[in-house]
C-alpha cells in the first residue's frame, strides 16, 4: 500500500508529466497557428478590397 507521502509524490510527478506535455504541444502547434492566422489575414484583406 502506497504511503501519503508517496501518493504526494507520484501526484506531483503525473502533474508535472502532464504540464511539460501541454507546453511541448503549445511548443510545436505555435508555427502552424502562427502560418494560419498570417494565411487568414491575408484572405481577409484580399476580400475587403
């Protein structure tokens, strides 16, 4: 049976698993949403025109 202060640290190791995910997926989606909202920009001015 796993102690509290076990419990304590295998939480805080699946949270920081978790957070170092969520900022290697905002990581490498940021290029590609940067490349859409330049593309969309474009599109946008092309029709105000």
């Amino acid at each position: 049976m796993l102690t509290i202060p076990d419990l304590t640290l295998l939480f805080m190791v699946v949270v920081s698993g978790l957070a170092t995910a969520f900022v290697y997926l905002l990581h490498e989606l940021e290029p590609k949403l940067a490349r859409l909202r330049q593309r969309g920009n474009r599109d946008m001015r092309e029709r105000t025109r």
